[in-house]
C-alpha cells in the first residue's frame, strides 16, 4: 500500500513540474499569437499599398505619353510659326 501512495506522490509531483513548465509556454504562445495577427494586417496593407502603387505607376506612364505627345504637337506648332525657341 504504502508503494501505491509513492506512485501517486511521483505522479503528482511529475504533474506539478510540467504544469510549472507549460504555463510560461502558453502565455508566450498568446503573445505570438498577437504578433502573427500584426504582421498579418501589416502584409495586407503593403499588398494594398503595392497594387495602389502599380496604378499610380499607370497614371505616370499615361501623364508622361501626353505629354511627349503635346510636346511634339508643340513644336509642329512653333514650326508652322516659323519660331525655334525651346
């Protein structure tokens, strides 16, 4: 009987100790956790960031076309005045 009372007593004592050691692991487990959450939202606003800049890269480029466009259509212009001032 007396064997019975020290298995449980080990038992016990082994359930302690690993309850001592996963708590703090649990605890940090929330603050990963938060972390993953953060970086989640932080990669979604650069994707959002990301496709904001392709279309402003879209608008630049369209900017830049009419502008070589008027450009040319400036000097024809100037051309048919007879002025080379640039």
């Amino acid at each position: 009987m007396l064997v019975l009372w020290v298995w449980i007593a080990v038992v016990v004592v082994a359930l302690i100790i690993m309850g001592s050691a996963v708590l703090p692991v649990l605890g940090r487990l929330a603050g990963l956790r938060r972390a993953a959450l953060k970086l989640q939202r932080r990669q979604e606003e650069a994707m959002r960031l990301q496709q904001r800049a392709a279309v402003l890269e879209q608008t630049v480029l369209g900017v830049q076309e009419r502008a070589e466009i008027m450009q040319g259509r400036l000097e024809t212009i100037q051309a048919g005045l007879g002025k080379d001032d640039r």
